[in-house]
C-alpha cells in the first residue's frame, strides 16, 4: 500500500533552516509528483510547491520562493523540503503527498510534521 | 492565483440529515479541451492528514460512502452529505487544480452534529 513516512517534529529559532523528509513506498517513486502542503495552526491549507522525483524539476510557491527547496533520493525513495530563514509565520505541519497522475490531484497525504519556529 | 471561497464557514446538522457546503472560484475552473472541471474536495478529521473525496467536481474517489457526492460547474460547486453519519465531522476543502503548478485550496467549512 503507498505510504508517505515523514520525519519527526522540529522545534528551530526564527533564522534557521528546517529540512523534513518524506521516504515513499508501495508504489512506482519516479512515476507520481510529491506536493508539499502546509497548515499553521487552525488554518487552511497552502501550496508550497512540487517536485517531480523523476528528474527533480521542481516548481515552487511565489511566496516561497528562495527560502525553499526541495530535492529527492531516488536510491532510498526519499524527497526533503529544506525551508531557510525561518519566521514565526513558518509555525505549522508540512504534509508531503503523491499526485495522483501529474494532475495536482492529491491522492495520499503523510501524517505531517510538525515545524514550531520559537525563540 | 485563482482564489476559492466556501461558504458557510460552519454548519452543525442533525444526524442523517443533509449538509450542504458551497464552493466558489474567482475564475472558471472548466477546462475545455475535455469538458472536466478541475475541482477537487477533501475531509480533513481533528488531528489527521487530509483525505482525497471527489475529484473532476463530481467523481467519488476510490473507497467514499456514495453519501457525498459533488456538483457544479464553471465556478460554483457543491459538497453534499446526503445523510450525516458521525464520523463525518469533521472540516472540508475544496482545491482547484486548473491553474497548475499553482494549486489553491477554500478556506475550510467545519461540519459538526446538531
């Protein structure tokens, strides 16, 4: 069955970088995007970006853009979301999850981690 | 970036009772080269990910109770629980998936029991 395993809860200061992996199995890797989601507490959800792990093309949210960066491990089935120069506003759980077919249709999600920016 | 609306934000409606949530966009969402509408609804229960229900604006995914089903076209859609079951509360998003990679998801509508 797909599964989208993400990396345990981080606690980082305002400045910092926070990189979450997300290790995929039960399927095809290369053959489906990952998008990363994320949700600050008691809000909605809001698109960061996606990589294709086929060949790592990646295109990213513009509110985002330059303090994101996502890449992938074909050899472990592993893609990370590095966000840089962390804020309060960053204060949030990040999803990973699988495209359902280079559609944007987001078919399985992961459990989340949770990313608490604190001095 | 298209921006999606949902209205209400909240309803609480009885046990086997209809819940109707509302989903606008700022622009069309109708894709015409094959007639599909880009508009996709999830259910996210209190503590757990987001879960995948209907997709093209009306096709139930893999697995969903035929209770929900999806409407609409062009920039109004519906999410309709035909009969509320408890494990059904829970907040519901609706996503567009027309302007890609720019994908937009509404604000959330909480379901709760009356």
């Amino acid at each position: 069955q797909v599964q989208l395993v993400q990396s345990g809860a981080e606690v980082k200061k305002p400045g910092a970088s926070v990189k979450v992996s997300c290790k995929a199995s039960g399927y095809s890797f290369n053959s489906y995007y990952i998008q990363w989601v994320r949700q600050a507490p008691g809000q909605g959800l809001e698109w960061m970006g996606t990589i294709n792990p086929r060949d790592g093309s990646t295109r990213y949210a513009e509110n985002l853009q330059g303090r994101v960066t996502m890449t992938r491990d074909t050899s472990t089935n592993t893609v990370y979301m590095e966000l840089s120069s962390l804020r309060s506003e960053d204060t949030a759980v990040y999803f990973c999850a699988r495209d359902m077919g280079l559609s944007y249709i987001i078919d399985y999600w992961g459990l989340g981690t949770l990313v608490t920016v604190s001095s | 970036d298209i921006v999606m609306t949902q209205s209400p934000d909240s309803l609480a409606v009885s046990l086997g009772e209809r819940a109707t949530i509302n989903c606008k966009s700022s622009q069309s969402v109708l894709y015409n080269s094959n007639n599909k509408n880009c508009l996709a609804w999830y259910q996210q229960k209190p503590g757990q990910s987001p879960k995948l229900l209907i997709y093209g604006a009306s096709t139930r995914e893999f697995g969903v109770p035929d209770r929900f089903s999806g409407s609409g076209s062009g920039t109004d859609f519906t999410l309709t629980i035909s009969s509320l079951q408890a494990e059904d509360v829970a907040v519901y998003y609706c996503q567009q998936y027309y302007s890609t990679p720019r994908i937009t998801f509404g604000p959330g509508t909480k379901v709760d029991i009356k």
